[in-house]
C-alpha cells in the first residue's frame, strides 16, 4: 500500500487556499506539539489526559461501547437476526466509572475492549475547548463544525465507512492506523445499506483483515488505490469528505477530531433524495431509469456545466443556489387541499398525546422576510415558524400522534422531548394548523 503524503503543519492560508481544495488526504507530523491538550494539568504520565478529564467530568454521564472477545476487535454488524446493530455493547455510565472500567481493561486485558467514541465536546465536555484550538481552524466559520473526542482501551478495528463531513483527525495519546479508499471506489468496496450501519454510517461489507476476494472479487481494485498512515500522539490527518477509511486502535489511546462541512438538516434532506431514488426510480424499466439517470446528470450534477435554461416553473431556477421565489413555491400549499374536510378542530387545553392529528387543509407555510418561515392560516399571516418547528409539524402530513412523531424525530437524530412536542402541537392547535383526525 502506498502512505498517504506527509508535511509540515502548513499556515492557515495555505491550508485553505491549497492543500483543502485538493481533498486529498495528508497527514501534518508533530502538528500538534504545542497543543495545550498534549500537556493536561496534573501529575502526568500515560492516564494523564485521562485523569484530567475525570476531574472536571467525572460525575457527568457518557455513552460508550463494550466488545466482545469472540469478535477479535473487530466492530461490525451484529448477527443477522439482530437487524442492522452493531456487534458492541452500548452502555451509558458517569465519566468516571468508563475511566476505571478503560484502565482495568489496558492493565488486565480481556478482550472486552472499552470505547468512548464520538463524544460531543461542546456539550459534554466543553472545558476541552480551549485546548482544542489548531491554527489553521482559527477564525474560520465553518459550517456544521464541531470537534467529537475517542477514548479506547485498544486493540479494536472499525469496519470500512466514510463519513460526510471533511474532517481533521489529531491523536493526543497513543495510536491510530488509518487505510483510506478514494471515493471513486465505492461500488468495489461493497458498500452496505445506505446509512444503516452499525454506527449510523454506510460501510463496507469486506472484512479489512481477512477479505474474501471470491466473495467481494471488486475489492483488489480498492486495494490497488489504498493509502496507509500511522498516527501518533500530535499528528494530524486531513480525511476530506466521502473517503473511505478503516481505522484500527492497537492500545490505549485519545484522539480528537473536528467535523466540518454541512449542517444536520442538510445531510437529512439530501439522503431523503437519494431514498426517494430507492424507493421510486429503481424498479423502473432500464430505459427509464437511464433516461432519470441523464436527466439527474444534466439538472442536478452538472457534468458538463449549468443547464442552459432553468428547470420547471419561474423562480425554479437550477443553476444557482435556491431563490426566494423557489422556496416560496415549495413551502406553499404544502398541504393538499382534498384532505378529509370531517377533520375536526381540538381545544389545545384537552389535547393528548395519544391523540390522532393531521395539518388543517387550509393551511401553507411561506417564505418570510428575512428567509423566516410564516404559518398562513386560510390565505392570512398567523405565526413565523422555527426550520425545527417545520420538521415537526410536517410530521403531521398525515395523522399522527405525538408520541408517534417524536419517535421519528429521534430515529432522524433529533434530541426531544414529548413535553416539548406537546408544547408546539398545542401553539399549532391553538392558531389552527392542527385538528384531530377522525378515527
């Protein structure tokens, strides 16, 4: 295998004027020497960062992962019969009782390596911010930027996945190896369902150690274009976006990583697009399918430039960035007027979550000034709407309860509550945008 290309830490402008545009990987040796991180407050030694972060976090809950022996490290799908999960055991704990149950398995192994992985840092431990600050990040609005941290035991190995979002990978102790895959070798890498994996990411189906080449044939052609790097404590890697990588933890390690590029609600709305692919373009005969595969190119991914003259109604315009009219037209008459009209109002003060309810048939939502979003009740203005309060009452197209509805939140990736649901169904019921649906 090749290595991925290796260089100094470059300057912040020639990070984004140069080496970002390329999105190719490459790896920044020693970058993170004077890092406030590499040194934590203490007495040191190998659990010091450890122990730092136990001091501030101790109480504080936190999700992390438990393997099992039989599996050899390797974090994959569970058994068949177990759906779409993950072979690891999931628990949630305070910071401290993770910290022992870590340094139990790297002093005593077991084989039940211990994995705190993608922990929200702005939210679970924000005292870690100031010392997460690389220069190249600085003063750079990024959207969607948020930096996660990994805490291991070791001697585990993550299936082959990509990830969305550009991403900077540092380690602060320990080590990482990486093997990454251009994002042109998709289909030789045998991807699994579409964000269904065992970690909520689309991976590969081949096992990275022991690959069955008569199984997954393809796979020698991915292998051909692979790159290997091994990191260690202050390096940094550039894994832009859609690369493919496996990534393996022989031993105790923290490492942190900064996610860029796309929000949440962007990353869902283009998933349901290719969804709507599956469920809708694909069981058509080949002659359609290439015909929606050549219009698909020439609107949407432009090969050979911006379509000479706009798409559809006007105001629809595809080669740029969505107008005012555009959303205008989209968030109007979102709801079908030959909706049941025996839909019947409810009182907000009696209202139950086990109550069944749809979105009033005179109801549309607007582009307002400003990009806000207004409700219009029968043709006149009643309330400006939040983009998550939309999520939320566009899950109501249909009749639904609310219980129902924050159950699809959540499996969206949401983080709410019924209370705070209730809270908005009853604002809605009171202006009229909800009524009970008939049984």
């Amino acid at each position: 295998m090749a290595p991925v290309k290796e260089r100094a830490i470059p300057s912040r402008d020639e990070f984004w004027r140069t080496i970002y545009p390329a999105q190719e990987p490459v790896v920044f040796r020693d970058a993170g020497q004077r890092w406030e991180i590499l040194q934590p407050p203490g007495s040191g030694g190998e659990y010091a960062l450890l122990d730092y972060v136990t001091t501030i976090a101790g109480d504080r809950q936190v999700s992390f992962g438990i393997g099992m022996p039989m599996d050899g490290g390797y974090m994959h799908y569970a058994e068949p019969a177990d759906g779409f999960g993950s072979n690891v055991a999931q628990l949630r704990r305070r910071f401290g009782q993770f910290a022992r149950e870590l340094r139990r398995e790297v002093e005593h192994p077991t084989g039940h390596y211990v994995y705190a992985h993608s922990i929200a840092v702005s939210s679970d431990l924000p005292e870690l911010l100031p010392m997460l600050d690389p220069p190249i990040l600085r003063g750079e609005e990024l959207k969607g930027g948020h930096w996660r941290m990994w805490m291991s035991s070791g001697g585990h190995l993550l299936n082959t996945h990509f990830d969305a979002f550009q991403n900077l990978v540092f380690v602060a102790h320990g080590t990482k190896r990486y093997r990454v895959f251009p994002p042109d070798q998709y289909a030789n890498l045998y991807p699994g369902p579409f964000d269904q994996g065992p970690f909520r990411a689309t991976v590969s189906m081949v096992h990275p150690r022991a690959p069955d080449l008569e199984r997954y044939p393809r796979y020698a052609r991915a292998l051909a274009t692979a790159l290997d790097v091994e990191l260690r404590a202050g390096d940094v890697l550039f894994l832009p976006a859609h690369w493919w990588h496996t990534v393996e933890t022989p031993g105790f390690t923290i490492a942190a990583n900064y996610w860029w590029g796309h929000t949440e609600r962007e990353r869902r709305l283009a998933r349901s697009v290719l969804l709507e692919g599956l469920l809708h373009l694909r069981s058509l005969p080949e002659y359609q399918r290439r015909f929606w595969r050549m219009a698909m190119d020439y609107y949407v991914f432009q090969p050979d430039g911006p379509p000479h003259e706009p798409l559809g109604p006007a105001g629809l315009d595809m080669t740029g960035a969505p107008t005012p009219e555009r959303l205008k037209m989209i968030r109007t008459a979102l709801v079908d007027a030959s909706r049941d009209s025996a839909a019947q109002p409810v009182d907000p003060g009696s209202l139950a979550p086990a109550d069944a309810l749809q979105m009033a048939p005179s109801v549309a939502i607007e582009l307002a000034p400003g990009d806000a979003l207004q409700l219009a009740v029968g043709g006149k203005p009643a309330s400006r709407i939040s983009r998550t309060d939309l999520d939320v009452l566009l899950q109501f197209r249909s009749p639904a309860r609310p219980l129902d509805v924050v159950d699809a939140l959540v499996r969206d990736g949401y983080e709410v509550q019924i209370g705070e649901v209730m809270a908005m169904v009853r604002q809605f019921c009171h202006i009229g945008c909800l009524v009970r649906a008939e049984a």
